[in-house]
C-alpha cells in the first residue's frame, strides 16, 4: 500500500487545515457556499464537499473530539 499526501501536504492543496476548519465554522454560523467559494479561491462543490466531511475528514475542528 503506497501513502499519498493529504490535506496541505499535497502538492496542489489550495486550502490549509486552519482553512477548513475556518469554513466548516463560518459555514455553521449561516455564510453561504457561493461566499465561502470565493473567499477562499475554490469551487462551491469543494466548500459542499469540506463542510459535509467527503473532503478533507481527517482535520478535526476544536471543539470537536476526536472519531
């Protein structure tokens, strides 16, 4: 089995682990998938995709204990 980079350690990431948090947090408090998109530079699909967890699942928030 070969190991392949994740998250900010990925050569393309976009976003960083602080980044993710930041927008499933934002998200939370009511900002839009379009706002979020543009603020950060991606798709609104990769902002669906963080805040319900298909991407980006191994960045625990916070407040958020560990699965």
């Amino acid at each position: 089995m070969t190991n392949h980079a994740r998250g900010e350690g990925h050569v393309n990431a976009k976003l960083t682990d602080f980044d993710v948090i930041t927008i499933r947090a934002e998200h939370a408090r009511g900002i839009g998938y379009d706002r979020l998109a543009r603020r950060f530079g991606v798709s609104k699909c990769a902002i669906q995709r963080i805040v319900l967890r298909r991407s980006w699942a191994h960045v625990q928030d916070p407040q958020q204990p560990a699965a």
